[in-house]
C-alpha cells in the first residue's frame, strides 16, 4: 500500500473502491498531515475536500504543516476568486454597441462562458468545491465518500471539448478579422488545452477502477502537474479577455 499513499485522490480512488478499508484511508490522512504530504500540489484539493472537513470534526489532528497549507490557501483563495472573473461568468459581458464588436463575438463568448462555467462544475465536483459540499459527500458505509463518477465526467468533457472547438473556429473566422476575436479565439485554445487535460485524468481514474495498475500514482502526479499548468495559462488570457470586453470605445 506504500506505494500509492503518496497522493491521495489515489488513496480517495482505492477507498471508494475497496481496495483499501476506511481506517486504513484515515490512517493515510493522518501520515500525510504528519508527515507534510499534504503540501503536495497534486494533494491540495483533496486536503481541502477531504482532510480539513476531517480535522474540524476531530476525527485527524492537525500538525505544523497544516498552518502553512492553510497560509498558502489564503492566497490562492485569491487567486480562484480572480479566475472566475472571466468571460460569462459574473453576468455576461458587454454589449457590441459598448466594445464595437459586432453581436456575433459577444454571443460567441457567451457561449464561451457557458462552457467555462459547466468545466468549472466538473473541476469543482472531481477536486472539492467547499468544505460543505463535500462534507455532505461523506457516507459512512460502504465507504468514505460518494464515488466520483469520473466515466460520465470525461464523456462530458469530451463533448465540451467538441462545443469549444467549433467556437473557436468560428471566432477564428471572424470577418473583418479584430483584435478581440484573436484575442478569444487564443482564450478558446488555452481554456481547451485544460479541459482536455482534465478530460484525459478523468478517463484514466475511471479506468484504474477496474485495473489499478493503468494509471500509476507517477503518472497521476505527471498529469496534474500538466493541467495545473493549463489552468494558470487559461486563467491568465482570461484576464485579458475580461479586460478587453470592458473597455470602452
């Protein structure tokens, strides 16, 4: 079991599964709060999801490095508030008469919102969303928490996948070419980049399901790392496209 105790949506993974009992999965829990795994970044939404919902409820102990993953969640608390503040998300964005786009480009990043928000709620449901939310996942049997269901995530994402692409396209066409549509045609390629990273740890977790052995915890460190990287680069060109649409004539 050392093996996979490292990470622990694989821990989560194996739980849910059987593979592993519910004070074996506590008892990896409490190693990595001691032991400061939980300072991983590929554990960071499972300690937010799973760990810390724990130690509120005494059921873990906290230890000193659980002050300095809460220090380092303040400021990227900061950091999630600001990426939602993206195309759609907060309202729509303004109308062609207040950007001088024509109407095409604003329904189109609406459009480009609406998938945000739906990838976001897939993030959110296979990483942890709030402490509430996820307490309430908790069951206490067969297992800890309610199994993600990780076969129709990647379905979706896939299908996501397919609606942003031909978005794209058809900003990337835009007569008479703008700055603002190459500015979201780029946004539709970085925010795909993420959603088909998610998409391909989703199919994988659902794969290791029934052969544990497909999807290794270094390949599952790997994979993060890598959308982690998506996510700040999509996160960043949304910054500009929000920017963009808001600026005046």
């Amino acid at each position: 079991m050392a093996g996979i105790t490292k990470h622990l949506g694989i821990a989560i993974a194996d739980a849910d599964a059987g593979r592993i009992t519910h004070q074996q999965l506590l008892q990896i829990f409490q190693d990595a709060i001691d032991n400061g795994d939980i300072l991983e970044r590929g554990n960071e939404e499972y300690v937010v999801a799973a760990v810390f919902p724990l130690i509120d409820a005494g059921v873990l102990h906290p230890s000193l490095h659980t002050k300095s993953f809460e220090r380092r969640m303040n400021s990227i608390a900061q950091e999630w508030l600001q990426a939602r503040k993206v195309v759609g998300l907060h309202g729509q964005p303004n109308g062609g008469e207040a950007t001088g786009e024509p109407e095409a480009i604003v329904s189109q990043a609406n459009t480009v919102g609406r998938i945000l928000r739906d990838y976001i709620a897939i993030h959110d449901d296979i990483f942890g969303g709030g402490f509430v939310r996820n307490l309430r996942r908790m069951i206490p049997i067969p297992g800890i928490f309610q199994v993600i269901d990780f076969d129709r995530h990647h379905r979706d994402l896939g299908a996501l996948a397919q609606e942003l692409e031909a978005v794209g396209d058809r900003i990337g066409a835009h007569d008479p070419p703008s700055q603002l549509a190459d500015l979201l045609a780029r946004y539709c390629h970085a925010l795909m980049n993420a959603l088909q990273q998610l998409e391909r740890i989703s199919r994988r977790l659902s794969g290791r399901r029934d052969d544990p052995s497909s999807y290794t915890e270094r390949e599952y460190k790997d994979d993060i790392t890598e959308y982690q990287e998506a996510v700040v680069a999509y996160r960043s060109l949304g910054d500009h496209v929000n920017r963009a649409f808001q600026a005046p004539l």
